[in-house]
C-alpha cells in the first residue's frame, strides 16, 4: 500500500499507448452525414402523368473522396437515377449524398477500403430514403433502390486493376469504387 506522497508507476504498461497517453490504436467512423447536392427535374410535367408506359430505369453510383484533414475525409456517394418512356423523360434524380469520415491510425490500404466500402455501405440507406423521398415528391411512386454489397464491389474494381497491371495497360488505384 503507498503512503500519501509516494509515486505510484505502472510497470505493465499499455503498449498501444504511446508517450503521455497517446492513442495509437487504429480507429474509423462517421463524424457527420449530409445532402450536399440535390436536385429533382420533372420536364415533362403535367403531360407524364397521363402515360401508361412502364418507364426504363436508369441508375449510377460513383464513389469520391475528399480529404478534408489529416484525420477527416469527405467520402461522397453520388447517385443519379433517370426514369424514361418512349414518350419522354418522366424525371432525373441527382444526389450528393456526403459523410465526414474520421480516421486515425490506419495503414493505407485499410484506409481506403474504409473510404471506398465501408463508408459507402454506411451511407447508402440514407442516400437510398432520400431518392424514395424525392421520387415520391416529384410526383411518382418511390424509387427503392436494390441493396449494394459496396465491399464485393470494391474487391472486383481491386481485382480488375490488378489484372490491368499484370497487363501493363493500368495505372495505380485511381480512388473510384
């Protein structure tokens, strides 16, 4: 038992904590979520309404990523769905739909996994809410996008650029998953 002014050391100490405490364990995650860009045409408004024709649908997803500081990246996952019928377009849903990543401590490759699936896979159910909403509101039945397994998608475009190597005819990972 130590007396009162006695020094008290830790003779097993934390080797994930660095000098004075610091914290050198690996961690990542969502900071903040939000509509950077959104925008909802219907062109052919009222005259689209009156159409019997089931509409084509058309639907993209990029995925980008901004670093903001060292340990923050803006991970933006941009959807656009088009709806169109012989007759014309019925509407053009265009979404930036970001989230603050924060990371620290993480070896590149699992950084940019985590920015390029993880995140993605995080952000698509809201991204997924905002386009059934806007669909709805623009007049139409809501558009529920199929689920998307982000991580399988990022293993095959890993895969595919390193066939492209082996060919010589790539460049190093670009960032787009």
């Amino acid at each position: 038992m130590a007396d009162e002014g006695d020094v008290l050391t830790d003779i097993n100490p934390d080797p994930a904590a660095g000098a004075n405490g610091a914290d050198n364990l690996p961690s990542a995650g969502v900071i903040s979520q939000y509509i950077k860009d959104l925008s909802v045409e219907n062109p052919n408004a009222p005259q689209c309404f009156q159409w019997n024709e089931q509409p084509q649908l058309d639907v993209q997803v990029n995925i980008a990523s901004e670093k903001v500081s060292d340990e923050v990246h803006e991970v933006t996952l941009k959807v656009t769905c088009a709806a169109k019928t012989s007759q014309g377009s019925l509407y053009l849903i265009d979404l930036d739909y970001c989230g603050l990543m924060g990371m620290r401590n993480l070896p590149d490759e699992h950084a940019h996994a985590f920015l390029f699936a993880e995140a993605p896979r995080i952000l698509f159910p809201f991204a997924r809410r905002v386009i059934a909403d806007a669909s709805r509101d623009a007049g139409f039945p809501p558009l529920m996008l199929d689920p998307m397994d982000f991580g399988a998608l990022y293993q095959q475009q890993l895969a595919a650029r390193a066939q492209e190597r082996q060919q010589g005819e790539g460049s190093p990972p670009a960032g787009e998953a």
